[in-house]
C-alpha cells in the first residue's frame, strides 16, 4: 500500500502571470538536514522535486503537478 503524504502540504503554485498552475506538496525547508528529508520523502512514492528559491517563476519553469515544491 502506498504511504500517504501530509494533505495539509498541498498548495496551488502558479507561475509567471498565473497562466500555469498545478498542485504540489509545498516544504520550505531551513537546514541541510531538512533539505535531504524533503528529498527523502519525495523519494518513496517517486515524487519529483521542484526547486523554486523565493517561491517565484518566470513562466511555467518550476510548475509540476504533485511534486515536492
């Protein structure tokens, strides 16, 4: 059975203009430690994860439906 991830981490990102949007599991992680956990929880259901800095894209760059923001 599939491991269920934190529903409470889902939000709606956008990009440039908002012209594409898609839902994902948002993290903002601090430290190197929770970096790696980020990419370890993405790992086990083969999540991808997107690396957005500052929460900003120009156009549809950082936008991936159910990834790991």
């Amino acid at each position: 059975m599939a491991e269920l991830l934190e529903s409470t981490r889902i939000r709606r990102i956008s990009g440039f203009g908002m012209t594409c949007v898609a839902d994902g599991y948002v993290y903002a992680p601090t430290t190197v430690a929770q970096v790696r956990e980020v990419f370890d929880i993405a790992r086990r259901p083969q999540r991808k994860v997107v690396l957005r800095g500052t929460g900003l894209s120009y156009g549809a760059a950082a936008i991936l439906p159910a990834a790991f923001v």
